[in-house]
C-alpha cells in the first residue's frame, strides 16, 4: 500500500501559539489529501479535502481560518492550527488521495495537546 | 455514501476466528464494503474490501450476503495484535472520494 508519513508524530503547546503538521505520500502522487481529527474515544471526523494547488474545502463546522491547509505539491501537504487552543487537543491524520484511487491509506496521525 | 451499523465491542479468545458482522441494509450497486482496523494512536489500517464476491487476503476474509445488505469479517486465528476498532465503511471505489468513519467495533482479543 501507499507510504504516508507525518511529522511531528506529537506535539505539545502553549495555548495561543500555531502548530504545522507536515503529512507527505511518499509513493504515490497525491491530487487530494484529506484531514481527520479525532477525539479521544471517538471516531475520525472529516476535517477539509485539498486538492493540489487550489483552496481547500472545509467540513461543516470547521474554521477555515483556524485550520490552514497548504497543498503545494503532489507529495506534502501541511496542516496549521492557528492560535491553537486547549480544545483543539486532537488526534490529526492525513490521508492522500487520487482521481482513480481504490483503496485509501492513512498517515500515521499527529496527537496535539495544547496547554 | 450508504451508512453502516456495526456492534460497539466484542470480544475474542487468542488464536480463535474473530467474525466481526456489519449491516449495510441501504447500499448501492456500485458501492464497495471496506473494513479498516485502528490500533491505539495510531493512524487506520487497511484490511480488507470487496463488492459482491467473498474476499480473502493474508490478514483477513470477507464475507458478503448474497444480498449485500450486510458482511462480515473474519481474522481466522486472532491474536493480541489485532485488538483495535474495526471500521466497516461503505464507498464507491475509484471515485477518489472520502471515507466516512462510523463508529466501529472494539474488538479485544483475550488471553
């Protein structure tokens, strides 16, 4: 299957301060990525879907300004949480997509705590 | 995307089959039946999919009603490893679309 890293694997921060989180597909040429975030004890909820050098489209409820998604590539996307706050403190995993993809693979996940 | 209905938890004795079913009463003929497993922190792991025919790979089996109103996976021998939430999504294959995650099933492999 598809290679997915993220980085950092978790992170910790003081409350007001912005966090990336980098998520690269290491072999396969990703034209989406999705962000989840997940709760503790909860499922995986779709956060935004980017698409390769355009704006990404936001889930209902979700800030777009709090959450920026850069996908400049085919290989990296990043996900910053702006002036993050201790609600924020989730579980975020990036998955990449393509036009033709069957079967979709997961990044490994980034735990973010906000102090 | 047809929405599924799985049993919160269950429970399995090592080196036992574990089945765990799923209920897709609404599916679509062009859907497929995926299952993920989720191990503590860490990010989904993909097992399994199919769309009418029973599937078998080196992790699992799936098994498909005839109907395809509902399925269920098999780990023929579990092991501890394979305690984790166990997803059964249903989605249109080569469509590039999302997945959307249920609840899942808690398997817990015992002893």
């Amino acid at each position: 299957g598809a290679v997915v890293s993220q980085h950092p694997s978790w992170v910790i921060c003081k409350s007001g301060t912005s966090v990336k989180i980098e998520c690269r597909s290491l072999d396969f040429q990703a034209t989406t990525m999705f962000w989840y975030r997940q709760f503790p004890k909860q499922s995986l909820m779709l956060m935004a879907t980017s698409n390769e050098g355009s704006k990404a489209t936001y889930e209902q409820g979700v800030e777009k300004d709090k959450f920026l998604i850069n996908h400049a590539s085919l290989t990296l996307s990043t996900l910053t949480v702006t002036s993050a706050h201790p609600e924020d403190s989730s579980f975020y995993i990036c998955s990449p997509g393509g036009p033709s993809t069957d079967t979709q693979y997961f990044g490994p996940g980034t735990r973010l705590t906000v102090l | 995307d047809a929405k599924t209905t799985q049993p919160p938890s269950m429970d399995c004795a090592e080196g036992r089959a574990a089945n765990l079913p799923c209920n897709h009463s609404t599916i679509s003929g062009n859907e497929y039946v995926y299952w993920y497993r989720q191990i503590h922190s860490q990010g989904p792991q993909y097992i399994i999919h199919g769309l009418k025919n029973n599937e078998t790979n080196e992790m699992a089996s799936l098994i498909i009603t005839e109907d395809r109103k509902s399925s269920t996976l098999i780990l023929p021998h579990a092991t501890l490893r394979d305690t984790a939430v166990y997803y059964c999504i249903v989605r249109v294959a080569n469509t590039g679309n999302q997945f959307y995650f249920g609840t899942g099933t808690s398997l817990t492999v015992i002893p």
